[in-house]
C-alpha cells in the first residue's frame, strides 16, 4: 500500500501526533509542512557521496532525540535500508 504526503499526514494525526506537531508552520495556505521549500539540491556524483547523504538524514531523528537508532524511527527510510522494513509500502530501493 503506497502513502501520499496527506495520508502519511493523517498516520501521524491517528499514530502519533506529538511528532506530527514538528510539522506545524504559520502558513496562509497550510497547517503542516513537510519538506523545506526551495532547498538546496545537491547532485548525488558518487556511491560514497550518497551513502553520506543518507546516513545523515537517517542519523536526524537520533540528534533530535526521536529514537535511539536510526531505524527505529517511523518515518525514516533507514528501516527499510537497513533492515528490509516497508512500514508504509512506498520504498523501491
């Protein structure tokens, strides 16, 4: 089963909502936001240099004292990278 940005929304409202406050912003046209609008793209020119991308977006949840371990938390990628875990049955690999 594939999640669009809405229903992971409503996940976190049913699931979770003390992280989905995380998401809140003062917006005319939204209550939650979850990607950085005009963000930095970065090319991706390397194997190595992507590894080190995404170990750093998987290490954010453990910096921000979410979980313990990069694959313990929810919403990260880095259960299915890791352990072969699809919780929401969007990942492709």
């Amino acid at each position: 089963m594939k999640f669009t940005v809405q229903q992971m929304k409503f996940e976190l409202m049913k699931s979770d909502d003390y992280y989905l406050q995380d998401f809140k912003v003062k917006k005319d046209d939204r209550v939650f936001q979850f990607w950085k609008k005009n963000a930095l793209s970065v090319e991706l020119f390397s194997e190595k240099f992507f590894v080190q991308k995404m170990n750093y977006i998987h290490d954010n949840p453990v910096k921000a004292g979410k979980c313990i371990f990069p694959e313990d938390y929810k919403y990260s990628s880095a259960s299915y990278y890791n352990c072969g875990d699809d919780y929401f049955g969007i990942m492709t690999g």
